[in-house]
C-alpha cells in the first residue's frame, strides 16, 4: 500500500466519521490494514493514531465518592455523617498546602481519602482498573503494587508490574527522574525512588515507572506516562480506592504528561454531592472546550508550586455591594498573594477558603442581609449557620475574578449540614485561599493550558451530554 493510499483512507475515516464509531474504526482499521504493510508505514500509522485522538478527545464519569454509586460510598454512615467528614476535610486540605506553598520543589499534596470525585483509569498491558480522586491539587498518579512491604488494605487485587508488558522503572540516573521528583533518591536496584508524606501522616513510598495509561475502552491508550508504583503506603486511605490521579499543574501531573496529544484541554462538570444516584462528567482534549452564550474566562496565573492552579479574585458581591480582596489588612494570605494568583481553584476542597478578614466583611454583610435564625454548627466547622427555614431569602454573591463574574447559586453557598440547620459554605482560611467544588457544582469548568485560563460556564451537570 502507497503513502498516498494510506493518506486517504485516514483522510476519509476522518472527515466522514460515524460519531459513535470513529475511536473504534480508528484502532480497528490500524490494526486490519497494518497487516498489509512493512514496518516502514507502521511508523505512519501510529502518528496519524495520534493526530486523530488529539482532534477527539475523551470523556469519564466523574463520581462523587459518597455517591451511592461510589465504591467509597459507606451506607452505615449518615447523610450529615458524610457531610461533616467532607467539611472536616477541606480544613485539613488547606492546611497541606500551605505548607506546600512554602515548599516548591514538593509535587504531590494529597491522599486519596481527601478527595471528593472519582474516575477510571487503566495501567498497564494488559490494562489493570484504577479507581481514585480526580484531584487538581495533585500531581503524582499512583497506584498500590506487588511485592508489598507494607500496604494499606484494598479491596481490588495489587498491580503486579509483572504482568505488565508495557512497565518500566526510571532508572536513578535517569533526567526523568531529576526533574519531575522532589529529591532525588535511588533503591538497592538503583530504580528512582520517590516518598511522599502528606498532611494527615499518610504517605507513599515507591518507584517512579513509565507504563501505559487508558482512559476507557472506545479511547485512545497512552504509553510511557511517569506513574507511581507504591510499595510502602500507609494512613487513612479508604480500602475501596488502589491510589490517586493527579491533574495538578507539575511535571509529573497526568495532564501535563497528555498535554500535546489533548492541545492543553481538560474541564469537568461536578453534580451536586446530594444527587447521589448521578455521575458527572471529565473531559480532555478539543470536545472540552468551554465555548457558548454565558462563558467567562480568567486567567491562569504561574506560581510555585507548579502543582496548584492559582486565579485572581478581585472581589466579591453580595446583593448591590461589593467588597474588595485586596484591601489594606495584616491578613498574611493577601499579603503573600496581594497581587496576581491569590487563589487556588481545586476540585478536591469541598468549601471555598477565604482570608480571615477579608472573610468577616463577607460574613458581615450576610448577616445584615439574612433575616433568619442564627445557630452554632455543633461541629464547629463553619462559621455561619441559620436554623433551615424554607422562607430564608439567599443573596445572590458574585465571584468577580479577573476578567470573569461568576454568579453563584444558592446551593454553591448555603449546605444543609442538618435537616433544621444550612451553613454559609465559605470558611476563613489561615494558611492559602481555595475556591472549592460545593463553588463549582453546576458549572462546565474547563482548563485550557496553552491559552493559560479557566472558562466557567452555568451548566445542569447531571444533563450534560457529550
């Protein structure tokens, strides 16, 4: 077969795809005409593989891990049970990184346990299932292996890197492993090992290995992504979950790692939590693309760590006023972050984190505005709450970033913790300011890399069709 020939039959599977069939011709037709040719076309093939799945792109579930579709999901636990464990976490997340903030050659910031939407992968080849967070705040994926030293109990068998064809460990001489690891360390087989601690004591302890990664069945497999092989792990990881897939900013982040074949795109669309028997969405590649009536974008600001995704919040509006984050205070979070990227947007953080003072205006105002009953959170993790009262009249509060407002629904601002009790989902921050999911439910939030922003567009997530 000539080059021309080959040219057009992938001109003509491209151009004139079935849309539910086109992954699937694509591979079939490689492998049914790969026979036909010597390996010098072969070479062709696999990069005419690789331009058609960029011009794709891919969608996952994305589950809420408290779903009742969720392997995580525990049925013994309340509603509110779960909510509190949740709230809990966001405090302990921040916490993690701040530290991390001081720290930029760290990479990875956070246990599965910590999270809060799950997805899918494959390792491997033969391809092994891996559940875990889809974490922005996070770069390193890894997943638990044989042989175990010391493992924390799951229920899905360990990957055995064994029976992969496709893993490879970096060798500690290796760039890779100068470059994308904290410190660099070596194991008795002179493999480049990693270690990672994380805020709660848990941790991780490994090799750094390349090996191949899907992301479903109907897509595209992508060989020789840098991924954790864990063979000491221990802490408060739940037993449902093997590891952690990193989508942060960092060299070893999952994203960065697929960005030329996805063009630098991915966005997601998170249902609410209390919808427990619906999925959302994660998409990367061209199809994630924020676009359409009512989109606005900010810009993606660069900071260290690389790992986070830093926004600049101007202000916030409730009702017809509007108060200014960068206001003069002896506030050490807006003193740090006075300018440009004061803020990290993460799907892992359940409540949105605001500096403490610039956080009491906001609160201030609402309790002018409120005409409610005000109550204690008796698990004293937020700091405003009313007795749940049907007539209670939310202002609507605008998140005014740079170059985007974002108008907020009642049910990004106000949680019912309790059956009589709802609490402002805000929280004053010591240590770094987070915008967290509870902000972002109901929002199509996509990443766009190479143009350096984040778009945000109002969106029914359990309706989104892709």
């Amino acid at each position: 077969m000539s080059p021309s020939l080959v040219f057009s039959f992938y001109k003509s599977l491209f151009f004139n795809p079935s849309p539910r069939t086109l992954i699937y011709l694509q591979f079939s037709s490689i492998m049914a005409v790969s026979s036909l040719v010597n390996l010098h076309y072969s070479f062709l093939f696999i990069c005419l593989s690789c331009i058609i799945a960029a011009a794709l792109g891919f969608t996952v579930d994305l589950i809420h891990r408290d779903s009742i579709l969720s392997p995580l999901h525990n049925p013994t636990k309340t509603h509110w049970e779960r909510l509190n464990d949740a709230l809990r976490r966001s405090t302990i997340r921040a916490r993690h990184f701040g530290a991390l903030a001081t720290r930029a050659t760290v990479q990875s910031s956070v246990v599965p346990a910590r999270g809060e939407y799950l997805m899918n992968i494959s390792i491997g080849n033969p391809p092994v299932t891996l559940l875990g967070i889809a974490d922005t705040g996070s770069d390193l994926t890894w997943t638990q292996c044989k042989p175990c030293v010391r493992c924390f109990r799951q229920r899905t068998p360990l990957f055995d890197p064994k029976k992969s064809s496709s893993f490879k460990t970096i060798p500690c001489g290796s760039p890779l492993c100068y470059t994308n690891l904290a410190t660099k360390t070596c194991n008795s087989n002179g493999a480049c090992s990693y270690y990672y601690s994380y805020g709660d004591k848990s941790y991780t302890n490994g090799v750094l290995a390349s090996e191949t990664i899907t992301f479903g069945s109907h897509t595209p497999s992508f060989p020789e992504l840098l991924v954790g092989c864990g063979h000491d792990n221990g802490g408060t990881f739940n037993d449902n979950g093997s590891g952690i897939i990193g989508l942060g900013g960092g060299g070893l982040s999952l994203v960065t790692q697929i960005k030329p074949t996805i063009g630098g795109k991915f966005s997601y669309c998170l249902v609410p939590f209390f919808k427990t028997s619906l999925v959302g969405k994660i998409s990367f590649g061209p199809e994630a693309l924020v676009s359409g009536p009512g989109v606005v974008s900010t810009p993606l600001v660069r900071k260290n760590p690389s790992t986070f995704y830093y926004l600049t919040l101007e202000s916030i509006g409730i009702g017809n006023k509007n108060f200014n984050y960068q206001r003069s205070t002896s506030s050490k979070i807006i003193s740090d972050y006075a300018k440009e990227g004061n803020i990290i947007i993460d799907s892992g953080t359940t409540l949105t984190l605001l500096p403490e003072e610039f956080y009491q205006d906001i609160e201030n105002e609402l309790k002018k505005t409120i005409k409610a009953e005000p109550v204690e959170d008796p698990e004293g993790v937020m700091s405003l709450c009313y007795k749940n009262d049907a007539d209670m009249d939310v202002p609507i509060i605008k998140m005014h970033f740079a170059g985007a407002e974002l108008e907020l629904k009642p049910a990004n601002t106000f949680v019912k913790v309790q059956n009589d009790m709802v609490c402002f989902a805000m929280i004053p921050a010591t240590e770094v300011a987070i915008f967290g999911n509870l902000a972002q439910m109901d929002f199509l939030v996509g990443y766009d890399l190479e143009e350096g922003k984040v778009s945000f567009k109002s969106t029914n997530c359990s309706q989104l069709e892709v």
